[in-house]
C-alpha cells in the first residue's frame, strides 16, 4: 500500500468527501459479486453516516466477507457500485484502502513484536514518521488503553488488550470509515464492554463504523443495522424500529430440560404458533395475540409437558434475525 504524501488529519477527518453528499461515509447501489453461476451478494443497497455504527448482520455464508473485500477495494464487483470515503471502489480502489481502517477477528499482527513495535511498524506504512509518528502512536496507546503495555511482546497480552492493539494498529492513520469484522469473537463479556465504549467513541468523533458480529447484544448499540441473508438484504434500520416489524406477541416458554425439543416440535405443529424457536433453555413462539397463551398452555398439557412459565415478553434483535431468516426459508 502507498502512503498518502498529505499531512495526518484530525481523527475521524478522512481525505475523501463523497460528491453526492458529504456526510456520507459509505454508498452503496445494486452491489453485486458472482463467482461463476453463484451469486454471493445480489443487489445490495445502503447507505453509512459519518460518525454511525452501522452493524451488518447474518450468519456465516450469508456474504458478509465478500461485502466487505469490495467495499475495502480489494475484490472487484460484477456490478452495481460502491463509495468508501468518497472514493469509487472500482475506480480507486487505492485511495479507498488509504482512507480505510480494517481490524479482523484473527488477531494479524506482529507477535514477536512488542505493542510500540507493532503500532510504529504500521504508522510508517501510512506514512506517519518522526514526530507526527510518535504523536499518534501515544494517542492510540493512551485511548486503548496500553500505555503500561509498551514493550510487552504481542503474543503475551490477554485476549482482550490483543484486540485493543489491533485496534489501534488500524486507526493509527486516522481513517474516516472503520471496518471491523467480528471484532470481538472469543472476547470476554468485560473486555467487549470495553472494546464497544472506544467504538462509541470514535463515532461520536465522527468516524464511520462498519462492523460484523454474532452477539445481538452488540447490534443494539448500533445507530443503523442491515441484515444480509443468501448475498440480498432482508431488512434494515435502526435496533428500535426492526424490532418494531415483528408482528403479533412473543412469548417465551419454559418447560422441563428433557422436555424442551419435544415442546419445540409440539408448538411447531399448531396453528396458533406462527414462528418458534430455542432460545438457550427456552423456547419462544409468536402468537396472534396475548390471548392464545392459554391455549398453547393447554396444547403443551396435552402432549404431557408442563409448562413451567409461558408469558409475554419484547422482543429482542435475535428474536427479530429469526424470524426475517424463518420467513426468507418459506418463500
């Protein structure tokens, strides 16, 4: 990658301004990538804010990576078009990766090297020498946390300061969009609380974050979520209003541990239960109303289950990604 001759900017000023609208990290029309006779995303369409976290959900072959790869100018489109920063990433695919940050849930950097080697190795491939170089270096160290962590090697820090020198590798050029995939798999529930408080952070700054995850608890500290299933987008918006879609009432059901797939298959067999599914220990199933509970007791009772606890409850963006996936699979 080349380094761009102009001066560092300020954090979360990238060097691109979108020609259509300027407050627009990242545009996406009719985004399209075949491989052959299979199509991995199909007509996808969205738009990302500066200063938005934008989560990007769906399970593992749903297309998120290859969505990802052409928005980061490294895997070009079949067809439709994409803008990263304000840059085409057809036509500048280089500029795009100038402007970008990228962090992956395999922890890529240097082990041998010690946190301040790694974070200088970097600046230097963005072009950030002498002072400017050193400057920014102490400011990532001090926002992720790691300056007591100076010259410990890589490979000897926890799981969750790792991510938080890989971060910190990735934003040490001040990149105005930020990509972040699966960022925090396999982290402990502490060190993610703490690795979403410096994504906030950097929002509200005013970089744009794109970023991929498995944990619905993180989906909802995004401003704006899509989700992507079989390479086309199913549903998008922000946490509130997706969980405003799911109609009907949501009840969540428990019943004896040895007899929880038993009542899974009873529940799928009745007409008053449009949609269910396990959740952990549970099950959940959507109803007409509040007012058919009674009835699923008594179809439980009937088959010899007895339900320990069935009432309503709100739904959550898991509840939400079921039941879009549920309805995508009868179609």
């Amino acid at each position: 990658m080349t380094p761009h001759p102009n001066p560092p900017l300020r954090w979360g000023e990238g060097i691109g301004v979108s020609v259509s609208n300027p407050e627009l990290a990242i545009e996406v029309h009719d985004l399209t990538k075949r491989f052959g006779r299979f199509v991995a995303v199909d007509r996808v369409s969205f738009q990302v804010r500066r200063g938005q976290v934008f989560g990007f959900l769906g399970p593992n072959g749903s297309g998120k990576s290859t969505t990802i790869r052409m928005l980061c100018g490294i895997l070009m489109p079949t067809s439709g078009s994409g803008s990263v920063a304000g840059f085409d990433v057809v036509r500048d695919p280089e500029r795009v990766r100038e402007n970008i940050g990228y962090m992956s849930q395999k922890f890529s950097l240097y082990e041998e090297l010690m946190v301040q080697e790694n974070l200088d190795f970097f600046a230097g491939i963005y072009g950030l020498a002498g002072s400017d170089g050193a400057r920014r270096r102490e400011e990532v160290l001090d926002l992720g946390g790691l300056t007591d962590y100076r010259n410990v090697l890589a490979r000897d820090l926890p799981g969750g300061l790792r991510q938080r020198l890989a971060l910190a590798s990735a934003i040490i050029h001040r990149p105005s969009v930020l990509f972040l995939d699966e960022p925090t798999a396999g982290v402990d529930p502490i060190s993610r609380r703490g690795f979403w408080e410096l994504i906030r952070r950097m929002a509200a700054e005013g970089t744009a974050i794109f970023v991929t995850t498995h944990y619905m608890d993180e989906a909802e500290h995004c401003h704006s979520l899509a989700f992507i299933y079989q390479g086309r987008l199913i549903a998008s918006g922000a946490p509130a209003r997706l969980k405003g879609t799911l109609h009907g009432c949501l009840v969540e059901v428990e019943v004896p541990p040895d007899q929880l797939h038993t009542a899974l298959e009873a529940l799928r067999g009745l007409p008053l239960a449009r949609e269910v599914a396990m959740f952990g220990a549970a099950l959940h199933a959507t109803l007409d109303s509040a007012d058919a509970i009674p009835a699923l007791r008594d179809a439980l009772r009937s088959r010899a289950i007895e339900p320990r606890r069935a009432e309503a409850i709100l739904p959550s963006l898991e509840d939400v990604f079921v039941s879009l996936v549920a309805q995508e699979v009868e179609r």
